[in-house]
C-alpha cells in the first residue's frame, strides 16, 4: 500500500478509541467488537488526527507506523481520507443528546399482585420505558403470566425477568414458547441453575448464581459489557447505571436501586414523577466512570456499568464498584495467571486518599509481561 502527502486517516464515527492506564481499547460499536492497542498506538490515532499517513509513517521506526495503520484497515476501524475530504468527515460529537432510554427495577419477595399493579400504573404514568422484574422467591408460571398480561395493556417497551431455576423446571414446553414469543419480553435470567449457558436464538440465559439481593446485579465481567453507541456515548456524560433508573424494592420503596439504603417514600404514598424530581435523587446522574477511582484509568470505562450500591467505600460516592474483578494497572482479570490486587500494585483506593505508585506499577508490568511474551 502506499501513500501520497494528501493521505489522512480517521476512525470511523463508529469505532471510538479509549486509553487506559497500561493500554487501550477501541469499540466497534457497529460490529459491537473490542480490539485492544498499546497507548503508543493510542497516540499515534491521535497524531493521525492533525498529521497526514505518509508524515506518521516516516518519523516512526520499524515501519510500527504501517503495519498498525494496515492493522486498523484491515479491521475496518477506519479509512484514508483525502485532505480535500477532512471536512466532510465528521467524528461523533460527544455532546450530542442521545437519549437514555428510562428504566426501572422492580424487586419482588413475596408474590403481592395489588402492589405489582400499583407499581406498574406508577411507572407507566411516569413514562418509564423499560422494566426489569427481579423474584426473589419462587413464584408459579401462572403468577408470571398474570403480571405479563398486566404489563401488555401498558405501554412499555421492555421488560426482564430475573428468576430462579425452580420456575424454570416447572414449566411446560408450551410455558417456554409463550415466553420466548412474547414481543415484550426481551431478556429472562435463569439463577441458580447447574451450568452457565446462553441459548443462541434465545431469550433465556442461564446463571449458575445463587438468587439473592447482592448476586443480582453488579458484576463486572467482559461478558457484561456493552459496546452498543449509545452507551458509550452516554457512559461519557451520565452514569451508566442509575441514569434515568428508579426501583422499587421488595418492601415497595422507592429507590434509585433496590440494593441502595435510601428510600425517597413508600410506592403507595409518592409519585414516581415527583421522586424523579428530587434532586436527591438524581444525584447519582452525572457521575461517570471518568470521576470513579481506579475506573477513571480502565480502558474499559464506557463499555462498563457503574455500580454505585456496592463499592469499595460506601461513604464515598466516588468509590470503585467493589464487584470488579479487574485491575487496569496490568490488564489482568482476577481469575488470570499473574493477577495482582491494586495494593500488591501500589494503588491505594480508600476513604482518605487516592494515590499510585507509578514505578511499582512500572516494575511489575515488565516482570508480568515480558515473562508472558517469553513464554508465548
Ligand atoms: S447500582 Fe449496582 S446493584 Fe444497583 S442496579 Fe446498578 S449495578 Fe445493580
Ligand atoms: S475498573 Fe471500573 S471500569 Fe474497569 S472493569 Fe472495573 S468497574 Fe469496570
């Protein structure tokens, strides 16, 4: 391939490159797909921004220049433009408004159909859009049916189910199909089952999770992430969580999370809209990962969700989610071969402070990762 002065290249708007403390990611958020880069290829997408190919090719070394350029053609993550085209070419702009879709959370312990009826009327009237319902007790298909035949004469967009796999072994052929056929229902979570699966073409997925309040939700995993545009442009400016979510917990509390302590009323004494107003209540809206510690340098940051009920401290709304299981000061997962906490790392995240030690880091990743590429 080769290159004239009027060569440039750009991303395309829909692959949104990120850098994290040890390396970076770009999401294909059309393809809905990953690729990791090292920061200096972070870098050199951000020198492509004011220089053309053929300057970024000659001043770096080992042809490194080309071949991440080819790299990125050959993944379609983006394309050589003419300098007469730059123009033309316009990135996403980040200050765009996309909408959050509204969501809400209903936790249910024990089957109470007027309080179910109550909530949903509530949440309709409040223009809610999507609503997850999470049994925290076994219920009966038929139970379920009636609470989805209630649903139906709404008009939500979404709606989940979080059960526990007795319901599941109860339920007829016929039960399954209804469910899966069912326009409305988007996502059934199976928990406590004895092996983890995903059913391609299917709306079940099967947990191998105990059902309880805190297995619910939270969890970080690549799994869980999600690359759609939306999000990720949304994660840039709200949080990715509790923006535009109100529950309601098993004792008909209204909260922003059913797993959080603060009540703003009892569902049969407030309006959900008032609630919604409440600056109280929205102030978790605005607190992106970019200000979470620890987060603020994961690559991961606008793919993840923001857990804010259970943190590494609960007095600091600021807190790392204390359900992840990674640390983006050497890229490793906790269930993976050379994984070291944040303090063996020299990170210090806790109620007083928010520090790094940037040569322990340095020292252990070259320890880390020198040997793994020995070992290749
Ligand atoms: S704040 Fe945490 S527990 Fe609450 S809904 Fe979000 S992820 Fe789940
Ligand atoms: S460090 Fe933060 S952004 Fe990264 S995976 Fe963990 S919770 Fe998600």
């Amino acid at each position: 391939m080769s290159f004239t002065k009027e060569d440039y290249f750009r991303l395309f708007p829909s692959c949104i490159a990120v850098k994290g403390y040890s390396r970076s990611l770009i999401i294909d958020t059309d393809e809905r797909k990953l690729f990791y880069i090292g920061n200096s290829h972070y870098n050199l997408i951000q020198e492509l921004e004011t220089n053309s190919v053929l300057e970024i090719i000659s001043i770096k070394s080992n042809d490194e220049g080309f071949i991440f350029l080819n790299y990125l053609l050959r993944n379609n993550l983006g394309q050589i433009i003419k300098k007469e085209n730059l123009d033309n070419f316009l990135p996403i702009d980040s200050n765009i408004n996309i909408p959050f879709t509204s969501n809400s959370i209903i936790d249910v312990d024990n089957y109470n159909f007027s309080l179910l009826k109550l909530s949903i009327e509530k949440l309709s009237l409040a223009k809610i859009s999507n609503i997850q319902f999470r049994f925290l007790n076994d219920i009966s298909f038929s139970q379920l049916k009636k609470i989805i035949q209630l649903i139906e004469s709404f008009s939500f967009y979404t709606v989940e189910f979080l059960f526990s796999s007795t319901l599941y072994s109860m339920m007829s052929k016929e039960n399954i199909s209804y469910l899966e056929n069912n326009q409305l229902i988007t996502k059934i979570f199976v928990f406590n089952s004895n092996y983890e699966r995903i059913q391609r073409n299917s709306k079940f997925l099967f947990l191998s999770k105990v059902l309880n309040d805190y297995n619910l939700c939270g969890h970080t995993s690549v799994k869980y992430f999600s690359s759609f545009l939306e999000t990720v442009i949304n994660s840039k400016k709200y949080n990715s969580c509790l923006n535009c979510k109100i529950s309601i917990d098993k004792e008909g509390q209204v909260k922003n999370c059913p797993s959080m302590k603060e009540s703003y009323g009892n569902i049969k004494d407030v309006s959900l809209i008032d609630v919604l107003n409440m600056t109280s209540f929205q102030k978790f809206n605005k607190i992106t990962k970019d200000n979470i510690n620890v987060c603020l340098d994961c690559e991961y940051r606008y793919v993840c969700s923001d857990c804010r009920a259970y943190t590494d401290n609960p007095t600091d709304i600021y807190s790392r989610p204390s359900k992840c299981n990674y640390n983006p000061y050497i890229c490793k997962w906790k269930n993976e071969e050379g994984y070291k906490t944040l303090e063996e790392c020299g990170v210090i995240s806790n109620k007083d402070a928010f520090s790094i030690d940037f040569d322990k880091i340095v020292s252990i990743n070259k320890l880390l990762w020198e040997e793994e590429t020995e070992n290749a």
